[in-house]
C-alpha cells in the first residue's frame, strides 16, 4: 500500500466516522469495503466530504439564524413596552 | 426558501440533448456559487462578522438556494441515464470540461485538459457580482478580494503543483518549516492514484487498507467520544443526545489538525486549513498537543436539535414517498406540546398550534411533520427565547402597574391609590400580560417557520441525493439504494425525544402532574389517538389502554361503569362527561403514550 492510499483509508475511516450516516449502513460499509474498486473508493470519500461540507454549512446558517433571533427578540421587547404604555394609558383613562 | 414555481421553469418542449446542456450549465452555475458559499464561511465565526459580511453570505447564498432549485428542477427533467452521467461529473472542473464538449465543435474540444478552465474567476464572478450589488454596503465600502480555494479534491494537477511551488517559495523567502510543501505533495500522490484508479475501474483496494481504514474509523470515533466529553465530569455530549434520541456520536470538524478537541472554547478554526499534516505528522500531534477548541461548541452546548431535524426531514421524506403513513392530526400533537411547554390552557395551545400550521402552509412548509419538529429543535425555536422573554414580560407588567399608580395620583391624588382596587389591579395585570403573550407568540412562530425554512432549505433531500451522495455507486455495491438510506436510528429518535418532552427534567412539563387534553369521543378513544398520532405513532393494546383510561379517571374523579360493580361514592361516571370536556393526563401516562417503548 502506497502513501497515497494509506491518505485514502484514513480519509474515509475519519469522515465515515463522523458522519451522520445510520450506524447500519456504516458497518455494512466496513464489511464490504474490501470488495468496492479503489476509483469507487474515491468516489466515497468526494460523497463524504460533501455531505461534511453541507453539514457545516447547516452549522453556519443556524449561527446566523440565532445571532438574528437575538436581534428580532431586541425589538419584540421594544414592542412590548410600547404595548404597555398604550394598555396603561387606556386604564388611566378608564379610572381616573 | 421560495419555491420557483415550476411552470415558471418549463419552457417549450426542449430535446433530449438540449435539456442536458441546459442541467450542465445549471449545475456549474450551482456548484460556482457553492464553491463562493464555502469560501465566504471558512474560517469564519459568525458573531465575530460585521453585519454587512453577514448580509454578503446571505446574499450569496440567497443565489446559491435559487440555483440549486433551478438545477434540481432540471435535472428532475432528464431521463435516468442523463441525469446519472451529470451526477457523475461531481467537481465543477468535469462539468466545465462536459460543457465544452457540448459546446464546442468536435475538432476543439478535443485535447481539452482540465487546466484549461479558470475555475476561480467564476466563484470569483458569483462573489462580486452579488455582494457588488448587496445595498447594505455602504457607498465606497470596499468588498475584499475573495481568496478562492477549490475543494482539494476538485483542484487540478496544475493547481497543486503550483501550490507545492508557491510553499516551496515560501519555505526559502520566509523559512518557513516546510509542512505545507508536505501537505501539497500528500495532495499530489493522491489525485495521481486517483486518476490510476479512474483508468483502471476493475483495480481493487490493496492488501491491508481495510485493516488501515478500520482503525482510523475506530480512531474518529475514540477522538468524538472524547472531544465531547463534558468538562466537570463523566457525561459526554453524545450522551445527553443520545437521551434525546439524536446522535450516537456527536460530530466534530473533520479537519485533521484538530483531533480530540476541547468544547470548553469557542474560537474558530478553518475548516481546511492551508496546512494539513499528514497522517503520521497527525498521529505525534495528538499525543503531544493539548485539545484545541472547536467551531461546533455551539451544538454541543445546546445538545440537541440540529441532527435530528436531518433525521425527521429524511424520515419525513421517506415517509411521504412510500406513502405508507400519513401524518394526521399534526396540529393536535403540536397543541399538545405547546401547552405542555408553554404551560397555556388547551384551548390557548390549539389556537397556537392552528397559527403555527396555518403559518407553514403558508410558506410551503407543509410535510415537516410539525409537532415532531418543533419538539426536537425546541431548545432553538422558543427554550431558548421563552425565559428572557417571560422574565421581561413580568418586569413590564410589574413596572406599567407603577406607572399606572403614579398616573392615576396625576389626576386623582391619594384616591388613585383607592381607584386601583385590587381587582382593577388584576385585571390590568391579566388585559396587559394577553396584550404583551400576543407579541411574544407572534415571535416564537416567526422563529418556528424561519428555522423551517431554514433547515428545510439546508436539508432538501433532492441535493443530498442529487450532488452529495448521487455518484456513489459504493452504496449500490453493498445493496443500499438512496430509498433505504437511513441516518441514524429514526424511530428510537422520536421515541426518546418524545420521552425528553414529556419528561425533560428543569422543563415546564416537568413541573406539572397533569398534561390536558379536550375528550374526543371517551377517554379510551382519546389516548388511543394520542398514540397513534403522537411521536411513537403506534397503535396500543387494549390492557395499556385500560390502564391509561383509569389513570386518568383517576385524576379527574370519574369512573367507567363497565368496570365496576357498584356506583363509587364521590366519583361521577364517565358517561356524563360531555365531548370536548378536559381530561387531565398524568405525565407517567404521557411518556408511555408517547413512546411505545415503556
């Protein structure tokens, strides 16, 4: 085994270990990996970066979408407290 | 996302070949963009990002969905064939060298070499011309020179060579140590074997890779496990989410210069840094260096939420497809959980929930299996707003009835004091807290159907099979077809999260003995089609029925004739209970009800 098939294996042991992939279809995987062609291989490790790649890109998405939750939540209590003005001025008016 | 209507798409009938130019040219438009996309995210942090480089990312990744969606709509167009050779073509240099073949006459395309495309000026192009026009910018504010880097796995033989020249350089003018020459030449051996593998289809994988392959794997699971383990103590971040039904091992970056990592820091690191050891560099490293921090703290803090709304959008998919389940009364489960979550009366909750299923409609949104989503990304829609928001809601009301006082004084003097009796008191107390909740449930549905949206857009199942997992043949070799793919255990997740929400320690519901729910024909009938409806979706025996009906006349002081002899003194029978009439369900029996398992 060549340099670069040793890159090869470890690649695709890492990114298969870190993917969200059923356990089952992992080990089934493993089990048959002697028998899938090396440029097949290949192809297995380009799927697997990818769907890494997708998967930090749901990650980055869902930090912008708190850093704007945090922004919008700022303006819901704006709203709130000039909500409370109005209903406390109408009770002024109801009891004074 | 907003779905491009179809028809909008269709044009006069096209042929054969010149639907296949057209998906080329959608998926190299798709994949420059893609290409931009990755390149404006890495190594980036966004709370540390201003808010114009913000709105430049979703600028350009409002384009990216929009081609994404052209091309998927084309590719659907193709036959099987067409549209397996374009799945092939997974790098943006093939489907530039597909393009031109198409494109030019025969006796020009031939001898067409993958260094021939300028891969770079057209992610570039996608980056400026978007974030050019993003009118968040101010006038004059300069747009930095975007840094393209392909995915290493897409660069030529070319472009790796130039980069083991430029590190080479480097190396001499700025003695440097020389990794990144390491790194490059690594990169170099690899795409050599891999174009030996792609003339040779039939070569087999060498003696003693499966064993090397086997103990990296074992390796990436050892460095999860002990990336996420929970500074303070034994428990691990898998295992919290494994409570929640959600990953058996919980993710961390791939990159290898970040291996066993800390999730006591934030701090950031490039995804694919410009320098990769190898292995064996790799290897020393580990034992040596202490764990860095990771870009994914964020998902770890929380635990729970992200993965599995994966898991339901593809459970959901699957179960659409196979139409072997439909997804029936999913505003009664969502009610469900609201009241249970935001402690509201049933009729408050089912007015919500409506809303909220009204809302998603609205926004094509339908199919997401609601009440299942909402309760597994619980902790990012309302959790995580819902303390904060509840904390000023009384600080508002506590100070408005200040105010309040201090106005009626104005006009009154001491008899303002008077004229707020303590029944007006209340009822301003109750009038503002529905006007301020209005606000605040407005809010937590805007959240809800923006993070749809979001995970729907992120998660389409189409691009997952279309682009991520399209070419791998792998999988048919070992008999897994795209439709029998599964991403961790679906069932068990929805078992345990359900179990999480009905009985999530610290929570709301946890607080509370009873869930309520309105009685829809008798209690028997009721819990049956809370089961079936409900996460577990099954179906119970008779003597779990039997057991849960009695909990719950128990709790409500009622009894079933059939199962008593005599009329029980103090308890009313359960025929005189009206339709609609509240039933209080111990929590025990709603774990049980949601979860099969138990």
């Amino acid at each position: 085994m060549n340099e670069a098939q040793q890159q090869l294996a470890d690649s695709i042991g890492e990114l298969l270990a870190q993917s969200p992939l059923d356990d089952e279809i992992k080990n089934r995987l493993l089990e048959k990996m002697e028998e899938i062609p090396e440029n097949l291989l290949f192809r297995l490790k380009d799927a697997l970066e990818k769907e890494k790649e997708e998967l930090e890109g749901v990650v980055f998405d869902i930090d912008i979408f708190l850093k704007d939750q945090d922004k919008d939540w700022q303006g819901v209590v704006e709203d709130q407290k000039k909500v409370a003005r109005e209903v406390t001025d109408k009770w002024v008016e109801k009891l004074k | 996302m907003e779905r491009i209507p179809v028809e909008s798409l269709k044009t006069q009938e096209k042929s054969r070949e010149e639907l296949y130019l057209d998906t080329l040219k959608a998926k190299r438009d798709v994949l420059s963009s893609h290409y931009a996309l990755n390149q404006l995210r890495r190594g980036k942090k966004v709370e540390e990002m201003s808010d114009s480089d913000v709105e430049d990312y979703k600028a350009v990744k409002k384009e990216y969905d929009k081609r994404r969606e052209l091309f998927l709509v084309s590719i659907s167009s193709l036959n099987e064939d067409d549209s397996q050779k374009i799945s092939e073509l997974t790098s943006l240099t093939k489907v530039e060298i597909a393009l031109s073949s198409l494109e030019k006459p025969a006796e020009v395309s031939e001898g067409i070499r993958p260094e021939d495309f300028d891969k770079d000026s057209l992610v570039k192009q996608v980056v400026e011309n978007i974030i050019g026009q993003n009118p968040s910018r101010q006038a004059g504010e300069s747009v930095a020179e975007p840094q393209i880097e392909p995915p290493h796995r897409d660069m030529t033989l070319e472009e790796i060579q130039g980069r083991i020249d430029a590190e080479k350089a480097n190396r001499q003018t700025l003695g440097l140590n020389g990794e990144g020459v390491e790194y490059w030449e690594a990169q170099r051996a690899l795409l050599l074997e891999r174009h030996e593998a792609e003339a040779n289809p039939d070569k087999p994988a060498p003696k003693g890779f499966v064993k090397r392959l086997r103990d990296s794997y074992d390796k990436g699971k050892e460095a999860i496990m002990g990336a996420n383990r929970i500074s303070g103590g034994s428990e691990t971040v898998e295992s919290r989410m494994s409570l929640l039904g959600l990953r058996k091992e919980a993710i961390k970056p791939v990159s290898p210069e970040e291996p066993g990592e800390s999730i006591q820091s934030e701090e950031v690191h490039p995804i694919q840094p410009e320098v990769q050891p190898q292995p064996e560099v790799m290897s020393q490293q580990m034992e040596k260096e202490p764990k860095k921090p990771s870009g994914w703290g964020w998902l770890k803090e929380r635990g729970k939420g992200i993965w599995n709304f994966g898991i339901w959008e593809f459970h959901q998919a699957e179960r659409f497809r196979s139409k072997t389940k439909e997804v029936a009364n999913d505003t009664d489960a969502l009610a469900t959980l609201i009241q249970q979550e935001r402690n509201l009366s049933l009729e408050e909750a089912q007015a919500e929930a409506q809303e909220i299923t009204n809302e998603l409609k609205k926004n094509n949104l339908e199919g997401i299996g609601t009440a299942e989503f909402y309760q597994a990304n619980s902790d990012i829609i309302s959790d995580r707003k819902k303390k904060e928001n509840d904390e000023e809601i009384e600080y508002i009301i506590k100070s408005s009835g200040n105010d309040l006082l201090d106005k009626l004084a104005e006009y009154r003097g001491e008899a303002g004091q008077d004229v707020l009796t303590q029944e007006n008191k209340l009822a301003f107390q109750a009038d503002l807290r529905g006007e301020l909740n209005k606000l605040r449930d407005g809010a937590f549905r805007k959240d809800f159907v923006n993070f749809a949206k979001l995970m729907r857009r992120n998660l389409d199942e189409n691009w997952y099979r279309r682009y991520v997992w399209g070419s791998v043949e792998a999988l048919a070799w070992i008999g897994v077809g795209w439709a029998s793919m599964t991403f961790l255990a679906t069932k068990e997740a929805a078992i345990v999260a359900a179990k999480a929400v009905a009985g999530g320690a610290g929570g709301a519901e946890a607080a509370r003995e009873f869930v309520e729910k309105g009685m829809h024909g008798n209690v028997w009938n009721t819990l049956k089609e809370m089961a079936q409806n409900g996460p577990g979706h099954f179906t119970p025996t008779g003597e779990q029925l039997k057991e849960w009906s009695q909990a719950v006349l128990d709790s409500i002081k009622h009894y079933e004739p059939e199962w008593v002899n005599n009329v029980v003194e103090g308890l009313k029978s359960s025929r005189t209970m009206p339709e609609g009439f509240t039933l209080k369900i111990p929590v025990e029996i709603m774990k049980q009800i949601q979860n099969p398992g138990l």
